[in-house]
C-alpha cells in the first residue's frame, strides 16, 4: 500500500511462535543479541529521531499497521548459519527474541558519490599479498567479490569488503588486485557510478561490452605462468570456482583458497558483526506452518531419492523456518501488505526533447510487456524483446535486466524466474500467480537515466485456443503510483497506449483517494488527481 509523505510504523514486540516446534535453526550464540523488529522512516528525512514520529503514530497508524526488517543474521556469518534438512530427522531448540528501534542513512550512503582515496589499502593489501598470513607464501593476484558466504546480493555493512577496497558501493561489482594493477568489473547500471567514485589507482572494466574480457581470461592472459590467483573460498561459489579454476589452469597458473580474508586484515575500522536476533513470523503472513514446508520439502527430497538438503542461502532459509531478522538494511523492509519494488522517474523542472522521447519509448516498452499475452510455462527470456521493441525502434536500448520474481517478505530480487536477455538456466517458466517487476529503462551517461517500475502478478486470460490447450497468461499490474504525464510525447502512442495508461491511472485514482480521504491528506489527494488526470 503506498503511503503519505509520513510513512509510519507501529512498533511490535515478536513473541515466539508454535510453529517452532517442528523444526528450528539451532543457533550456538556466545553474545547477546537483540532484534531490529521495527522502524520507522519520513521520506523527507532518512534518519530522524524517533521519538518525533512517535507522536504521530496515532494519527496516521491507519495507513500502515506495521513495519520489519526482514532477513536472518548474515553475521552470524561467523558461524554461518546453514540449515540442513535431513529426510525424517528432527532439529529442536528456542528462538530468543528482544526489540530496538533500527534507522538508518542508507539514502545519504547512496546519494554519495565521493571519490575515496584508496592508495593506502591498496599497498596493505599488497604487503600480505605479498607475505601471506600463516607462512603461506604469496599470490600474485587477489580477487574481491561482492558475495558474503550466503551468495546474498546485499550485504551487512561488515561484508562490504569489495566496496571497502575499491571505493565503488554499487550493489553488484568484483574487485581483482594484482601486483600492479587493480581492477572492477561492473554491469552497466553502475558504470556512470564506478566512474565517479574509483579513484586513479583503478581501472573500470566495463561487463557485458564486447571490448572487455571476463576476469579469468584477463588474469590468464596478464599473468606469467607459475602465477598464484587468492579468493576466499567463503564467498564464491562453485559455480563462479569451477570455470575460473580451469581457466587459470589452461594457462599455467592456479587459484587458491586464501584464509583469513586479507580485507578483514587491511580494514582497520571494519563494522562489528550485527547482533540482531532472529524473529518468527505469523501464520497469517507466511500461510503456511514450518511443519506443512518441512512435509513438502521432504517430498520433494523422495521424487529426487535425496536424503539430505543442505540450504545455505538466508532468504531460503528465513522462508523455511518463517522467520525473519534485520541483519541488512532493507532486506526487506516490508509492510503487512509484503515486500514490493517500484520505480518512478520524475523531471521537477522543464524536461527536453529528447528526455521526453525517450521516456515515451521507455514507456510504451512498459505498457507492451505489461499487456503481453503468452503461453503457460513460457521463459521470461523470451519476453524480454517485447519491452525492448520500443526502444529498438528509436535505436535505444538499456544494458540491465527487464523483471525479477520478488519475495513474499523476503528479498526484492527472487528467482528462479525473471524476464532478460540472459538465459536463466533454472527458470520454470511462468506460472499463474507468480510476481515479478516490469523495468525497463534508459540510460544516458553522464546526462539522465530512465525507469518505469511496477510489479505485476501472472494472471490466466482466454484468447483463442489458449494456445492450444497450453493456456494463456497476461500480466496484471498491482503497483499503485502515478506516471508523470509531461514526461510522455503523447504524438508517439497509439491510442492502444494511451487507453493502457488512462485506464492504469482511472486504477490508481480509484485505490488510493478513499485511503487518502481517510487519514485526511488532502495535499497528496491533491496532487494525486493532478497526476492522473486522463491524457
């Protein structure tokens, strides 16, 4: 539900749940641990003290009843937390919990794009480079991931060793340093943003452009055979290890596990591990109990003749066990409504020719894919040039994906399923009542940048033969937020587009100006019929 410009939240104690009887992750803590259960944000304002929001909690609890952090603890990754489930087995024990209020300056973190200095760590990280810890010997390469031992995509403050190094705080990005060189890969949302924070002692190396060679085939080709490549083996996976390895190995030299991490040995002020406890979840928001998973898991683990399931990654674990825990920020922050993911550009002055067009092409690609219909079962892959049309027409295009699925109170970015030029090997293909993002964009460096967001739930449609019996899916959008009008270039839609638009925005108008009338908001209820207004 889209709030006001107050987004307030009601705090709330989690008490342990029945649902733990089943089965529960065993956690072997040495030190007290207290829960982030709630949090209470102004959009104005990222960081405020609470207790000026606690006065208007009653006034406007009304739009939404409460608020949690959401994600076990990451760190607990010295212990790692892993779930093993085990066919017939039983685990048991308690989970404590405890509350405090959580804030957080993530905003300004973002909005930051300064240049930090980074020729001192660099020469640390050298040094141990250089002389191993342990008598080890030396590498003569050393290779940054952005993962943390979970494979999670964001990260505890702690885990942001690649950030840490480099500078460049984008979410996705590996580092590799070398005796004289230091490099970062990045994908093409974070190429404006690398560039700005990477200072002299860094090369950007941009993925995905035909000029930039992947980072095994950089190391082999730079390095001298007999060359000694160091990864902590904690954060990469085998998939990322195996070709790698080979790689490294076709060229005569060899990758090594390195333990300790050499970052945590150069970070001098490295943030303490989170001490947030883990919190369960109501039935009423999982819909299902721990033990009604647990059976069906195990079911799964029979079809497959499997007598062990190991899960390691937190989302996975936290929707197992229906739990939930504030170790990263946003991880999700979610409402009672669930987690949700959206995007909106907005010109606060007096837009160009050419910002206009190409928001319009932006969004005729949004509304196409949003009113696509395609069969059951159909891979997001092949979905993925309907939103692009529009933009190929006018010789534009953008360099990230299309969709991701989203959690049910878990993380934003969830597969197997999505919509993009990239294969994505586990994707069951789509299926009625799945959720996922609609997201294209545009990107002009150094200029602007263009997207148009909203998740959208698979629904069943009829259209002739449904395919032949397979049957037919469309897309129904349920994000509720306003496309700013003098953004489009209403000459470039077909009146098909602008029907789609004028009948999203008659939606909008409908859901959300009872709620606003409610909590008497009459300066957004204003500015909401402004923006909707047909065109």
């Amino acid at each position: 539900m889209p709030a006001t410009k107050k987004e307030i939240a009601r705090r709330k104690t989690h008490t342990n749940q029945a649902d733990t009887n089943e089965l529960t992750l065993t956690y072997a803590a040495t030190e007290p641990r207290v829960a982030s259960c709630a949090c209470v944000h102004n959009t104005l304002s990222l960081d405020p003290p609470v207790k000026r929001h606690c006065k208007l909690i009653n006034t406007q609890v009304i739009r939404i009843r409460k608020l949690c952090l959401c994600l076990p603890s990451c760190h607990h990754n010295i212990r790692n937390p892993v779930l093993i489930v085990l066919h017939g087995a039983k685990c048991q024990k308690g989970i404590s919990t405890a509350t405090r209020s959580h804030t957080s300056n993530k905003l300004q973190r973002l909005l930051s794009n300064k240049m930090k200095p980074t020729g001192e760590v660099l020469a640390a990280l050298r040094g141990l480079m250089a002389n191993l810890p342990k008598g080890l010997g030396s590498i003569n390469a050393y290779i940054i991931p952005s993962d943390d031992a979970h494979q999670s995509e964001y990260l505890a403050k702690r885990d942001e060793r690649r950030a840490f190094i480099s500078g460049f705080d984008g979410s996705a990005g590996t580092a590799v340093v070398t005796e004289k060189e230091a490099l970062l890969w990045t994908d093409g949302r974070y190429f404006q943003q690398a560039g700005k924070q990477l200072d002299s002692n860094w090369t950007l190396m941009k993925d995905g452009q035909p000029t930039t060679p992947s980072i095994d085939a950089w190391l082999a080709r730079v390095l001298q055979p007999g060359s000694k490549v160091g990864v902590d083996a904690n954060l990469i996976s085998t998939r990322a290890w195996n070709p790698l390895n080979t790689s490294l190995k076709s060229a005569g030299c060899s990758l090594l596990p390195i333990s300790p991490n050499l970052i945590d040995l150069v970070w001098a002020d490295q943030p303490a591990a989170p001490q947030a406890s883990i919190i369960p979840l109501e039935l009423e928001f999982t819909g299902e109990s721990v033990a009604q998973k647990l059976a069906a898991v195990r079911e799964k683990m029979q079809d497959k003749r499997a007598s062990v399931l190991v899960v390691s990654a937190l989302d996975e674990i936290a929707w197992f066990l229906n739990l939930r825990g504030s170790d990263i920020d946003y991880n999700p922050v979610f409402f009672s409504d669930g987690t949700t993911d959206v995007t909106r550009t907005m010109h606060f002055g007096t837009p160009s020719e050419q910002e206009i067009n190409a928001f319009t092409h932006v969004l005729k690609g949004q509304i196409a894919l949003g009113t696509a219909i395609f069969p059951r079962k159909v891979k997001g892959q092949f979905l993925d040039t309907i939103a692009r049309k529009a933009l190929w027409d006018a010789g534009l295009d953008y360099g990230h994906g299309t969709g991701h699925g989203i959690g049910h109170f878990l993380n934003v970015h969830e597969g197997p399923m999505g919509i993009g030029i990239r294969l994505m090997p586990d994707d069951p293909g789509l299926e009625e009542n799945m959720f996922l993002s609609n997201e294209p964009g545009y990107y002009k460096e150094g200029q602007f940048g263009i997207r148009i967001e909203d998740i959208v739930q698979v629904v069943s449609t009829n259209i002739g033969d449904n395919f032949d019996g397979r049957g037919a899916l469309t897309f129904r959008t349920v994000t509720m937020c306003p496309i700013q009008t003098k953004l489009i270039n209403v000459k470039l839609l077909t009146d098909r587009e602008r029907n789609a638009l004028n009948n999203y925005h008659t939606t909008v108008w409908e859901t959300l100006s009872p709620l606003l009338k409610n909590v008497k908001d009459a300066e957004t209820l204003a500015w909401l019929e402004r923006e909707t207004q047909p065109i």
